[in-house]
C-alpha cells in the first residue's frame, strides 16, 4: 500500500510518483527523440524501437496507434508525448483538443475566447 497523496481531480489525469514510474521506459523514449539519429531510428522502424525500450504491450499499442490518451494514462507524461506529436507534426493545441474532445481549431477558439467554463 502507497503511503503517496492522491490527487482525485475528475477528469484530470494527475502525473505523480507512481504515474512517473508506470510510464518511466515510455518517457525514456519520447526523451530519446531530442537527438536526429534516435528519430531516424524510430521512423525506420518504430516496433523495434519500443521493443529497445521495453516498453510494456500496451504501452507499445499505444505509441504505435499514436493512441494520445492511452499514452497518458500509462504514465506519459505530457511534456514527454509531445515530443512524438511533434515528430508527427502535431502541436500542443492539436493535444489539447484531443484531451478535450474537440477538434484542434475548436480548442484554439475555446482558448482564445477565454477558454472553458465546465461549472
């Protein structure tokens, strides 16, 4: 039993110690692709390299089906899947139009207008 705080903030994936550790080999590979040879190395064959990483199957489902939720909620942190987003052209407001349901250019109105009002 964890004798870390939990965070119940509904909605809201909470990236904490036991997150950080769930997803630290998933982070480890979204970090490697600060470097062009890692990112050449992950396009040419991107199941061989999760396999390198040894990433958990669903972790490797997820990064492979650029499955953006799944990732997070395997302990992705999000500063680290952007770095993959980035690598598919994606950007930040794209994500975040993806965690909210909403396409990216809905979410950039809903951010420019003020953003949400959920209450």
């Amino acid at each position: 039993m964890s004798t870390e705080p939990r965070f119940d903030v509904p909605g809201t994936p909470v990236f904490d110690g036991r997150s950080s550790r769930r997803g630290f080999r998933m982070n480890k590979l979204f970090m490697s692709l600060r470097f062009a040879e890692n990112r050449e190395r992950f396009l040419a064959d991107e199941k061989a390299y999760c396999e390198e990483f040894g990433l958990a199957p669903e972790q490797q489902e997820a990064v492979l089906a650029r499955d953006w939720q799944a990732m997070i909620d395997l302990g992705g942190s999000i500063f680290y899947v952007y770095k993959l987003a980035m690598m598919d052209g994606r950007s930040m407001q794209y994500l975040g139009g993806v965690f909210a349901g909403m396409t990216e250019e809905e979410f950039v109105a809903v951010m420019r207008a003020g953003g949400r009002t959920d209450g």
